[in-house]
C-alpha cells in the first residue's frame, strides 16, 4: 500500500514525480504529495488529502521547480487521510523530507523519546517518526545523512520502503527497503525510484529490485551503491523489465476494471502458453519438472492467500484433492501466521498472490519455511517479493492488474492451480491418461467459452440498473461455485459498498434463510452439475419466501427459467472449470452497478491494491 515515486537527473522532477504518481495511485489514493530541492537549494514539500489530481491543482502556482524529488499516494495506517498526515514529511529543521511505505510498528516509544528531547512533531503518523529520529542522530553524533539512515534503521521496527532527501545535498537520494517493494531505474545520467516498475518504464527497461534490508544511496554522476543493513556492499543486479506502456493504459475502456475483464480470454491464453502443448493434451510446468520429488512427495498441500486469491485457493483445494488424492486445506495468511499452525517438512505450502506482496502471505510463508515446508507461489507481479521468497513457483501471466478489484488475477490463478493439480494427478496416476487428456483439452477451450460469456455485458448492464439501490445482496453456489459465490459478494462489495454475503447454497437454510424477502436480489451459480438438483431446491426456497433470483444457467437449460426472475446463460464446460466462466457476469454486474451507483470503480473507498501492511 501506498506508492512512492523519486527522480534525480538532468529534468524537471515534478512532471516525472506526478506521472509515476498517477501510475501508482492503485496502491493508495487518500492523499499525495511531492517534494523537491529548487535550483536555489528550497525543500518544497506540497501535500493534500484526496487523489493526485488535487495534489496537481494545489500546485499550480507553486514553485515545483527543481531537478531531484520524491512523491507519495498514501493508504492510511497512522493518521486520518489529511494533508497533515500526507507524505513527505519534514524534519524539525526542514532539511530532511521523507516518504514511506510501510508501518514503523515502534514509532510510539521512539516519538516519546524524541519528544522529551524537544523535538516537535507536525503530523499523526508513524512516518514522522523515522525523519525526525534520523535528523536527531545527525545533528547529535555528527553523521553523514546515510550513516544517519543506518543507524535509525537500527532502532526502527516494522516495514518499509523509504526515500529520504537533504536539502544541503541536493545530488543524492537515500533509499532503504525492508518488507515493502523498491526498485531503481538506471538511466543515462539519471535514477528513479518506484514501488514497482510502472513509472519508470517511459525511461528505461534497466532496474534494480532492491532485497530486504538494503539501503541504497543514488548519487548524480556516480553508480548506484546498494548496502546490505551494515553497510556491506551488494553486488549490482541490474534486470530488464518486461513490461509495455500497453499494458498499464486503458486501451480505451472507461475503466481498468473493465478492461481487465474483457482482456481474460487473451490472458486466460497467455497464462496456458507454452505449458499446455499446441495438440492441447498435455500439460507441462517447469516449477514441476525442477522440483517433481517435493511437489509429488507431498502429504499434504496447505494453500494460503487472502481476499480473491484465498477464494481461487479455494477452488484450488478442490481440484487438487479431487485430481491427485492429495488433502489440502486452504487458510487465510493473516490467520495462518498466528495461530502457531501444524507444518512438517511433507507439506507443501502454496502461497497465492496476484501483487506478491501482501504482508500477511509473506509472513505465512516464512513460518511455513522455518518449520521445514517446500513452498510454491503463484503470483502475476514479475520479481516481486513472494516469487523471490519461494522455493519455486509459477507465474500466472495475466499482465498488470490495476483496477483494484481484482478480476483476471483471480481468472489467472484458478487456471494455473487447473495446470498443477492435473499435471500432478496425470504423473501421480490418479487420473486416467483419457481423463487427464479429456481435462486437458477442456481447459484450452475456456478462453473461447469466456468470449461467449462477454457476450452477455449488455443484458448484464441492463440488469445492473435493477439491483442499483439493493441494500443487501446473497450469492449462492455449490461446490466448485462457491467460492464463486464469495468472489461475486466480495466484487459487489468493494466497489459498490452494498453488503453481499457469499454462502454455500445448502448452508442457507442454517440461518441466512431468515433475511430473505422480496428486498433482497439472490444471485444463484447453478450451472449443470452434480449438484444441479439441489440448487434448484435451494432457489425454490428462495422464491417460497418472496425472494428474487437471478440464476447464472448453463445455455438452454429451460429448467431453471420457469423458477428464476432473471436468467444469465453460460457455455457448458467441466464442473470444476465452471468458476473461469461463472465469474465473468458476477464480475461485469459488480462493475455496472458501481457504475450505475457513479462510485470510482478504480479507486474504491478505503482500499488499496497492494496490501503491504498486516
Ligand atoms: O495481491 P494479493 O493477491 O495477495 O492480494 C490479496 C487481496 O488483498 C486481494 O485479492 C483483494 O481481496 C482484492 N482487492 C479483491 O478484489
């Protein structure tokens, strides 16, 4: 959560800060701000509450001159969302500003500690903190503003990405990263600096991804020097980043959301190629030819993930235990880390995450390796911070997701958790070779299926209109369309703010039977299944008690329609490939009653993209 952005180099700061800014504004967007050193040697700092835009308003007639500054969009932690708490923050003297990701979990103690000392605090947060802490240190112990840094680094516990400027050195930027993502960008005569790769590739394609507990002092003129936490220095691993101006553009959608949604057919294939071979019968990946005797040896496969990617875990559990015979239990990561779980060395931990960076996934996944466990990630963002901490893995290749509700992510993972478990099933033998096969080609079938469920954004518009002012809305499905059920609640909720609850359709009839009347829209997965009877059984108990269904139906079933008040037809495929098809109108009707409620579709209240607090 939160982004920061910093320039040094030969151009004006501010248009590359505000741009980088924009970029990043899927990270938090409750307020902004950037600072810079003028040519004339002035630290301005300009902040305000709100999105970037207002940020760029305010700044009009200000001076935003200058050649090295460092930006922030912030998601609250410490403070209400104000220009007060906004980033960056001054030192005391105002010759230092800093911007921050992350919670500094001590702040409190130090800030008594500096307040007895006399030092006087402008804002609520954490971050002052840690600016304030290292303009102390080096007035008093006569540091330089990176011996500074290391010190009060020391002293400081909790996660962060930093950047720190000293108006008397107005050639240098110090960056230090410990749980929160930071690259560098390396251009001719010139450095930038990001919470991920999005604004620094108009310039270059050469960054360095920092790893916990470096700090980093860019310096005009000289190479980047990277340090380990005491100071050791690192060696430079410059990578080139794969990622076009394309892929983070709108390509003219009103939305990223909605962009997201219609690009699945195309990254559903890029996620499958060159894993599932051109016949579409055999499935290979490379995670499980390099590590085939953990992943096959498993006892046990425990998956953790929050928010969506715990829901496509979910549907992940059920392929793997019904494919290769394997149990598995799917946890949240915030729970997992602290509820001292069992993990032995027989298990296989799978961590799910679209960002790789979400702080409580990270933390389960270092508890699951200290107590022995192989760990296998399945994230989109290329050289993020869970890819590095697994012991191996397998990128979903989606492309960047910026709409903050996730959608192809979600699509992305339930595809590749379809390629392990039957690539594993298929060398485990708990599959028929004609099963395995039959399985095989359905999966490279789905992108075509999901065109046709697209076709559906009109009706879906249509209908979106009706449930525009539901106060409450129930998702129901079975088996494999349950955690459909609870991805269609939680896409609903984060961008319409109307509460939904997602429940297993059998389950109902235990309590949540008791809040239905005719208020309240029921949207029921009930696809052509095993299970087919029982749902109907479910919606007629539904309708009993005056209830309105909306009924997602495999095509031509004229079953169904005699009960439902509306119907959304869906191609027929395998049961358990259902939820790549099912979610597509649960994901179009979340975004067109946001729409309809003219909330920002983007940019939802109080949420943030990369979740990189606990
Ligand atoms: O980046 P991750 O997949 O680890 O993120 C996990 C959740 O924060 C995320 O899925 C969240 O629930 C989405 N906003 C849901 O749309």
């Amino acid at each position: 959560m939160c982004g920061i952005v910093g320039y040094i180099g030969a151009k004006q700061a501010y248009p590359i800060l505000i741009k980088g800014l924009r970029r990043l504004e899927y990270r938090g967007y409750d307020s902004a701000g950037v600072a810079m050193i003028s040519q004339r040697g002035a630290l301005n700092v300009y902040k305000t509450k709100g999105k970037v835009d207002n940020l760029t308003d305010y700044c009009t007639d200000k001076d935003v001159s200058g050649s090295i500054g460092i930006a922030h969009t912030r998601w609250a932690t410490h403070g209400e969302p104000s220009a007060r708490n906004a980033h960056p923050h001054y030192s005391q003297s105002h010759n230092l500003a800093i911007i921050h990701n992350g919670i500094i979990e001590n702040y409190a103690d130090i800030k008594a500690k500096l307040q007895e000392k006399g030092v006087a605090f402008a804002s609520d947060t954490d971050t002052e903190v840690l600016v304030q802490l290292v303009e102390y240190i080096m007035s008093n112990r006569s540091l330089t503003l990176l011996e500074a840094v290391q010190t009060a680094l020391f002293q400081v516990i909790g996660a962060y990405a930093i950047a720190i400027i000293d108006k008397r050195e107005p050639t240098q930027i110090i960056v230090a990263r410990k749980q929160s993502p930071l690259v560098v960008g390396i251009g001719e005569s010139e450095f930038f600096i990001a919470s991920d790769a999005s604004p620094i590739i108009d310039y270059t394609d050469k960054v360095v991804y920092l790893e916990d507990g470096n700090i980093a002092v860019i310096r005009l003129g000289e190479e980047l020097k990277v340090m380990g936490i005491h100071g050791e220095e690192q060696e430079l691993k410059v990578k080139k980043v794969d990622l076009n101006l394309g892929q983070i553009e709108k390509g003219g959608y009103e939305h990223f959301m909605l962009k997201e949604i219609f690009e699945q057919p195309e990254c559903l294939t890029n996620c499958m190629r060159g894993r599932i071979n051109v016949e579409g019968n055999q499935v290979t990946l490379s995670a499980l030819i390099d590590h085939h005797q953990q992943l096959l040896g498993a006892k046990r496969i425990v998956i953790v993930a929050c928010g969506t990617s715990w829901h496509a875990g979910l549907i992940g559990k059920q392929l793997i235990e019904s494919l290769c015979r394997i149990p598995c239990e799917v946890e949240y990561a915030s729970e997992f880390r602290y509820r001292n779980p069992v993990v032995s060395k027989d298990d296989v931990v799978i961590a799910i995450s679209q960002s790789g960076e979400t702080a409580d996934t990270l933390a389960a996944i270092q508890l699951a390796k200290e107590q022995g466990a192989f760990i296998y990630g399945i994230c989109n963002a290329i050289g993020s911070s869970i890819p590095r901490a697994t012991d191996t893995g397998t990128y979903i290749h989606v492309g960047p997701e910026i709409g903050v509700a996730s959608t192809k992510a979600f699509t992305g993972q339930v595809t590749v958790l379809s390629m392990l478990a039957l690539c594993m099933a298929n060398k485990l033998g708990t599959i028929s070779i004609e099963r395995y096969r039959q399985m095989v080609s359905e999966l490279t079938c789905i992108p075509k299926k999901m065109e046709q469920a697209l076709q559906a954004n009109e009706e879906i518009k249509h209908l979106a209109r009706i449930f525009t002012y539901a106060k409450n809305c129930l998702y129901l499905g079975r088996g494999y369309n349950y955690p459909v059920a609870l991805e269609g609640a939680l896409k609903l909720k984060e961008i319409s703010y109307i509460h939904a609850e997602g429940y297993p359709a059998a389950e109902m009839k235990h309590g949540p039977i008791a809040l239905i009347d005719s208020e309240m829209p029921v949207f029921v997965i009930a696809t052509r299944d095993r299970l087919y009877e029982k749902v109907i059984s479910n919606i007629q108990e539904v309708r009993a008690r005056g209830g309105r269904v909306t009924a997602l139906i495999t095509e031509g079933d004229e079953q169904i329609k005699q009960y439902a008040d509306h119907v959304i037809e869906l191609p027929d495929t395998l049961e358990c490939f259902q939820p790549l098809i099912a979610s597509i109108p649960l994901q179009l009707l979340a975004y067109h009653i946001a729409v309809c409620k003219g909330k920002d579709v983007d940019r939802p209240r109080n949420l943030a993209k990369s979740v990189t607090v606990e």
